[in-house]
C-alpha cells in the first residue's frame, strides 16, 4: 500500500460570486488606468540597456509619492488654518509613512552598478532630479523656499504655476504658528506678518514658546503632538536627503550631475539646509 498522500490540485476555485466580465463595467484596470500608467516607461538609450527600466520606474513611482504627500501637506495645512488638529496630525502621520517608503526605495536603485549606469547615463541628456517639480513643491510647502527655482520650470507652465502659488502663500509652518498664536501662545507680530516669499529664518523668539509647550502639564496634546510630527517630517527628510547623496555617491562617484550640479557636492550642502529650526533648538533649553 501507498504510504503517499493523493496529490491535490495547486489551484483555487474561482467563487461563483466573483465577476470576470468587465466588457460594460469598471475594472481594476481601467478604474486605476493601468493602460497609460504601464505604458509610460520608454527607455531611450540603444540599444536598449536593461537596467534604464529600473531608473525609469524608481523615479516615476517617487513622483507618484510625491504627489501624494503634497495631497497630504496641502490637506494638512488647510487643517491647520481651521484649528482642526486631529485631522492635520492625521495628514502628517500619513506624509511620514510616504517618506519611509522614499527613502527605502533608494536600495533599489543602488543595486545599479557603477558600470550598468554608465552604460546608459549620457542618453539622459540634461534630465536630473533635480527639476522635479513635485519634489520643490514639497519643500515650498515646508519653508524651503527659492524664487530662483521658479526658471527651472519656465517651459513648463504648469509646473511653474503650481510653484508660484506655493512661493506666494505661508508655509505649512507659518500657519501651525499662526495657529499657537489664535490660541494665546506670544508668536512675535514680525513673525506672523513675514514675507513668505523668503525661505524660513531662525527665530529666536519662538524657542521660549516652544519650551513653554514641550513642559508644561497644561498643553494641548495636539499643540504638542503637532511639534513632534514636524519634528519627525524633517528627520524624515534629512535621511531621504542623506540616503540621497550615498546612493549617487556609489554609482557615479564623484562625477558632475546630468543636469549640470555638481553632484554628491551639491547634494550634501542640502543636508544644512532645515525647516523648523526653533523646534531643533529649544531640545537645549529644555529643562534648563
């Protein structure tokens, strides 16, 4: 007798109750637009060198994250304009998670060998990361902010629009302080009443305020909560940063950027620029 079990079929059923035609109705597909999205990467070296489909797909699908968490910080800050903290906090939250995903994403582009870029690098021509639109937006957003940028995006009119508006508007960082002010924290007049147009500058006179916050027993766990998310979305975007500049640094070395930088060079002079200062600052005060 035959000690084997009786081999089963590797397979499910398909349920009675699941729909497979889809000639007169939505679709995965069609409801995501599968279509134009996988039909979107056309590698441009030739031959055709294998490893420009990864390059090609890293960079799309950071764009698509990118999208999102300025969806995100938009939401966030309008949140933040009508004292709703819970759902801003919720919106960051979310922004955090989108930066993990970033920056994890950059260990994949690094199994692109040194050599197997090469092979396919000059047919970029200029393109560079560096004139992603979405990605300048994020850092408007979060005070970063460089009319010079603006004429990187001249012939895309667009892009260039979006990027006005953002210049020209407070930052998501303005309006959390406008909001501590709204519910009686001492942010100075000059610092409401900035011009937005400027990149962020250190202020001293929000340490003490942000120190009342962080030790007092009567702070509203969304004022504090608040800091510590931003806190978190600079963390976050430093090591997005940092991950950044390793990963150039070990496929093309030391070379000057496709659109004209100069490369890894450029790329750590990013690491000194921040966001929200006072909120680095006051961790000295604290305490004291």
């Amino acid at each position: 007798m035959s000690n084997h079990q009786p081999q089963t079929e590797n397979q499910r059923d398909i349920e009675d109750g699941v729909r497979t035609d889809f000639k007169n109705t939505m679709s995965y597909g069609s409801y995501l637009d599968l279509d134009r999205i996988l039909s979107a990467q056309h590698p441009v070296s030739v031959p055709e060198h294998h490893d420009e489909m990864l390059f090609i797909i890293q960079h799309q699908t950071s764009e698509l994250w990118l999208k999102l968490m300025l969806h995100e910080l938009l939401e966030a800050r309008r949140l933040l304009e009508v004292d709703d903290f819970g759902k801003a906090l919720k919106c960051l939250a979310r922004v955090k998670h989108i930066q993990k995903t970033l920056t994890e994403q950059w260990s994949v582009l690094a199994t692109l060998t040194p050599r197997e870029y090469a092979q396919f690098r000059d047919f970029l021509g200029s393109s560079s990361g560096f004139q992603s639109f979405q990605y300048r937006a994020v850092e408007f957003i979060l005070g970063n902010k460089h009319e010079g940028m603006l004429k990187v995006h001249e012939a895309d009119p667009k892009a260039h629009e979006v990027l006005t508006k953002l210049l020209h508007e407070p930052g998501l960082y303005d309006v959390f302080l406008a909001a501590l002010a709204r519910h009686g924290y001492a942010i100075p007049e000059e610092v409401l009443s900035r011009d937005v147009t400027k990149p962020w500058a250190f202020q001293e006179a929000l340490v003490p305020v942000f120190k009342d916050i962080y030790e007092s027993e009567d702070t509203r766990w969304g004022f504090y909560q608040a800091c510590e998310d931003l806190v978190d979305v600079e963390d976050n975007f430093q090591a997005w940063r940092f991950r950044h500049m390793r990963v150039v640094q070990r496929t093309i070395g030391f070379k000057r950027g496709t659109g004209g930088s100069s490369g890894v060079d450029f790329l750590k002079r990013a690491l000194d620029l921040t966001f929200f200062p006072e909120l680095f600052a006051v961790r000295t005060e604290i305490g004291k």
